[in-house]
C-alpha cells in the first residue's frame, strides 16, 4: 500500500476533525463520559494550535492524520492523536505512523515516545502493546502509554 504522509493545511482539517468525531466519538463517551459536541470537540479545536500534525494520502484520497508534540526537556516526542479511516485499519497504516515518530525522534535525540490511550481502547490498547509501549500510568484522562527508545 503507497502512502504518502505529509503536513496537514488548514483545508484538511475538517477531514481530520470529522475522522476524530467517527472514531472516537462513543469511546471519550464510555471513557470519560463525555459530550464530543459541548465537551469535546471544542477542546479538540482549541489543542489544535499545539505540535505538529501530518495527514496521510493513498492515492490523493486522505485516509487519516497524526499528530504529535516535541518535549525537549522531557527527551520525548508524545503523541496527541493517531486516527485512521475505518477501510483502512488494520493494514499496517499504524506500524508506519509509529516508524515515522521514532525515527523523527531518534533523529532529534529523544529517548522516548509518550502518548494517552482511553482505558476502554482496547483494539489501541492492544496496537501500543504490540508495538512495545509499556503502559506506565494511569489518569483520568486514561493510560499514560511509553516506548523507550
């Protein structure tokens, strides 16, 4: 599968926040019980100023995004979101996002990548644990996820 990973522009953003609403809509729900319209979803637009977002393309068509922030201090790059379509999970989309953030943060010398998974995740839950992240903590926001590098 040809994907193509590139920087997110503004014209992409209603893709990126309609594929966040259809994946995780019924999860921030069960997880935090919350309203993605009145508590969600306006978080989500105001975070969006923060880090650095790609989106990824097959054939020009968008399939899903990541997005992720640099924590010098910290020796970390921590991932705030990884969505992808429906038709094309499971297919090694994930495996490649991942490559892509260790290698950009072996690249500026960091030591780890961090992220959050909702308790309820279970099929991230399961792809983290796969991918040899070790959960580390747990929040009220969910589990602290991390990759020593």
């Amino acid at each position: 599968m040809n994907i193509k990973i590139r920087n997110a522009f503004p014209k992409d953003f209603d893709f990126i926040l309609e594929l966040t609403d259809y994946n995780m809509r019924e999860i921030v729900f069960q997880d935090w019980n919350a309203d993605w319209e009145r508590e969600v979803k306006p978080n989500f637009i105001n975070a969006w100023k923060d880090g650095e977002k790609k989106v990824l393309e097959k054939d020009n068509i968008l399939i899903g995004y990541f997005w992720f922030e640099k924590h010098f201090k910290k020796k970390e790059i921590f991932i705030n979101s990884i969505q992808i379509t429906q038709h094309c999970q499971r297919k090694g989309i994930g495996n490649k996002i991942l490559q892509w953030l260790i290698k950009e943060a072996e690249n500026d010398d960091l030591k780890y990548v961090r992220g959050m998974v909702q308790t309820k995740n279970i099929p991230a839950r399961k792809f983290f644990e796969k991918n040899k992240f070790q959960f580390i903590n747990e929040t009220k926001s969910g589990l602290l996820i991390e990759r020593v590098l």
